[in-house]
C-alpha cells in the first residue's frame, strides 16, 4: 500500500534534539515498567493481565446495563449523569452551565477525553477561559500544542523549551532549574485553583456500583481541581466503565506500572457526589458527562470492540519503534502510538488517514506489554485490510496491485526471476562502508524513493541463492 507520509514525520526523524528527548523518555518509561512488572516483584502479573482483560470483556459486553447502574447510583449520591453524543454536546452543556452560573473560569485535570474533543478551545469561542493545571498539560496549553504523550504531555519539551515558554508567556525569563520551573507554575495555577467557578476532570475509572469517577494522578491538582471550585464536571468516555469498586485492586496494580513504573500513582481520588452536609471540602454540585462520541460504533463491531478496553498507561507507546523515531505529533489525532493507529481510524474513517496502520513494523511490542492484553498488530491488520478495499473500491492502488501480480508471476517463473535478479545487482552501486546508499536514478522513484532516504540497504551477496544451490548440489552428490 502505497501512503502519503505527513511532512512531520521527516521534521521529527531530522531533529535530533527531539530524537534524544524522545528516546530518553520513552526509554526510561520503559525500563521503570520493565521493573514494576518483574516476577519477582509482582508474581502475579500476567493473571492480572488476565482478569483486567475480563473485566473489560464483560463489561462492554453488558454496558447499557452498567451505565444505567452507574447513572442511578450517581443520582443516588446526589450528581447528575448527562448523556453526549459528541464534543459539541458536551461543550454546549458546560457553557449553558457556566451561563447560568455566572462562571468564566475554569480549571482543569488531565484528560485526554477532553482533548479529544478539543474542548478548552472551543470553550474559549463561548467566552470561558479553561486552565490545564497538569504541569505537563500547562506547559503544552502555554505552547498552544496538543500532548505528545497519553500520559506524559509535554514529553519531547526540555526544560530550556520550558524556560523559552514561561518567559514568552509568563514574562520570566532564564529559568532552566525544573524544580524552580514547577514553582512558577505552581505559583500560577494556585490562584487560579481559587478564582475558578467550574472544576474539569476526566475520569480513569468510573464505578457502575459505587456510582464513583476515580482519578489517579501524582501532582495533587486534579484533586484541587475537583475539590475547590463550587461545581465539578467529570468528562469521560462511555469505555471508562467498570463494575465494581474491588475490580480498582486489579486495574490500580496494572495503570501505575504500566504507565510510569509506580506500583501506585501518588494520589487515588475516588469521587461520588457533591459534597455532603458535614463535609468541609468537595463541590455543591457534581456532574458526570458520558461521552460517546463514535465508541458505540465501535462497540457494535464485535471483532474491534477491544480496542476500548484501552486505559491508556501509554506502554505501547514507549515501546514502539515507530512512535520513538516519529513522535507524538505525527500522528494526526490527539492518540498517538500503537493505540492511536488503531483507534484513530475507527473513530474517524479508514480513509481520512489510511497511512495510519501501516505505520507499524507489527513486531508486537506493543501487545507484548499491554496490560489489557489488546492485541494490536491483529487490529492493525484488519485495518489494513479495511483501507485496502476501501482503496480499491475508490479505483486506486491499481499499480500497486499490478507490481504484486508481476511480481507473483515472476516467482512462479524461475529463470526470469533469477535474471531479473542478475539485472537488478548488475546495476546496483557498489556498498560504500558496508551499506548501499543511493540506488541508480532511474529506481529511485516513489515508494522506493521514500524507503531510501531512510534506510541503507546491505551490499548484495556475491552469489544469488539458486547459485550456491548450483554449486552446492555438485558438491555433495545424490
Ligand atoms: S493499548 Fe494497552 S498499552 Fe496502549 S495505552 Fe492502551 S492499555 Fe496501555
């Protein structure tokens, strides 16, 4: 499958600064799971891989009936369940609310939910001005940029690009301690935590009976951010749900570890209600919006339905070869790696990006450390397959599927196969310290071409394999 390559991904692989970040962060990522996950620290790792799998199996499997118990028990504490088909709902939603309450500023915890629907933008169209209170997610907002990462945002930013944003930003300039950096913004954030009228959080997990959202986070400000303004909003996907509170045991061991090595993020908030009479913190009111925003098409096809088990810990990003050399922002949605090349298409069409699934060596490092087991190289697959009938009934990749034809026949042909292969050396530039370069001109040309620039090839051996089989069978009679 022929595919247009998107100009960033050769900006990325050109930049070396950004391939050093890229690489030291995924890597480190990496290596800290690597040692959470160990048998000799959590022996029961791969049952819990296992039951998460399960869980999530069967509660998709049965989600009208655990949302329902999820809203009824939401209400029983007090909150209000709304129900949005897509971005747009939610964000008329919360500017109604912010109208009738007189609020304008808001103040947000991480969620990638809401970066999905592009939700701060759009409520700076109805006047709100929404605050990211992540450090990663602040630092990116400033930078007017979408995260690099599922969990760490601001991924490929060294703390120089971060002394570079809050002098341009912020007005201070030459601060390039991290420590000093995280003061500034907490020093920022902090008055921003008490002006706000409307806390936005996503939700890690929401509990179908408990009627509870659950954040995990280690900086504290989702907490701040549920906690202080007057009313908070949770935005989640309908896939967040699961049924039981004890089901957290199986799903909190495996987030932490997976996402950044920890056996357990620094704070658990487990959050149902508004505040009760005799409490002293905790907003009046409580909201949970369920987004769905094409997840049910997704659920309807039963064969892809688990890419929605994802609970996005990011491992299969920092494992995959092709997210450490092209980055976050090659990716064209706001889901990038391994899980973006799988949920992308399916939320927004196989032909808006067909590169997309192809944009793997399908070398399966990315189920390998999965913690829900979702096998992505065969979702990839399928996507490929979907794209290249969808090519084909469009009347493209014609020569694409001519050069497979010829070449098929070529194999069933062996003396022209072996020709052509004497052709295609004898024209061949010699290697030069060890690897072939350049290829003559005339081969030079579209998909070849973009291999090329890319990738050496080794020299090609002196004697083709049918020679040596030559060589060989009169060497050895019978
Ligand atoms: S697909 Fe698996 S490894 Fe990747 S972010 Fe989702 S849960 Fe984590």
């Amino acid at each position: 499958m022929s595919v247009v390559v998107p100009g960033k991904i050769h900006e990325t692989l050109f930049d070396g600064k950004l391939q050093l970040a890229i690489y030291s962060s995924t890597g480190r990522l990496m290596d800290k799971r690597k040692t959470a996950v160990d048998s000799d620290v959590l022996p029961d790792y791969q049952e819990l891989r296992e039951q998460a799998r399960l869980i999530k199996k069967h509660t998709l499997e049965n989600l009208d009936w655990y949302l329902e118990q999820l809203e009824s028990n939401v209400q029983a504490h007090g909150g209000k369940v709304v129900w949005c088909r897509d971005g747009g709902e939610v964000v008329d939603f919360l500017a109604g609310l912010a109208k009738e309450k007189q609020a304008r500023l808001i103040v947000k915890s991480k969620s990638m939910t809401t970066e999905e629907i592009d939700l701060n933008e759009r409520l700076e169209h109805h006047g709100m001005d929404a605050v990211e209170t992540d450090l990663g997610e602040y630092i990116i907002q400033l930078a007017h940029e979408r995260p690099y990462h599922i969990v760490a945002p601001a991924l490929h930013k060294t703390r120089y690009d971060v002394a570079d944003i809050f002098s341009r930003h912020l007005g201070i300039a030459g601060e390039t301690v991290p420590e000093n950096q995280t003061k500034i913004a907490r020093g920022v954030l902090r008055e921003k935590f008490l002006g706000a009228d409307i806390g936005v959080s996503g939700a890690n997990f929401l509990v179908a009976d408990s009627g509870a959202i659950v954040l995990v986070e280690n900086e504290g400000n989702a907490r701040l951010t549920t906690t202080l303004p007057k009313i908070h909003v949770a935005v989640a996907g309908i896939e967040k749900l699961i049924p039981r509170a004890q089901d957290l045991a199986v799903f909190l061991k495996l987030l932490g570890r997976s996402a950044t090595g920890q056996p357990l993020t620094v704070y658990t908030s487990m959050l149902s209600g508004p505040r009760r009479g005799s409490e002293i913190d905790g907003p009046d009111e409580f909201y949970v919006v369920l987004l769905d925003n094409g997840r049910s098409r997704l659920l309807a096809d039963r064969e892809k339905r688990e890419s929605l088990y994802c609970i996005r810990c990011g491992a299969c990003l920092n494992t995959c070869p092709v997210y450490r050399k092209i980055g976050g922002h090659s990716y064209p949605w706001v889901y990038s790696g391994p899980i973006g090349a799988i949920i992308t298409p399916q939320y927004l069409g196989t032909t808006k990006d067909p590169w997309l699934p192809f944009a793997s060596s399908l070398c399966g490092a990315c189920a390998e450390v999965c913690p829900v087991k979702i096998d992505i190289p065969k979702l990839l697959l399928m996507l490929r397959s979907e794209v290249t009938r969808a090519k084909q009934r469009e009347g493209q990749g014609r020569l694409e599927k001519l050069g497979f034809r010829l070449w098929a026949w070529m194999m069933q042909h062996p003396k022209l196969y072996e020709i052509a292969g004497m052709m295609a050396s004898a024209v061949m530039p010699d290697a030069e310290d060890g690897w072939i370069r350049r290829v003559p001109a005339p081969m030079n040309q579209g998909p070849l071409r973009g291999w090329m620039s890319q990738r050496d090839l080794p020299p090609l051996p002196a004697k083709s394999f049918r020679q040596m089989w030559r060589t060989r069978k009169r060497q050895v009679p019978g």
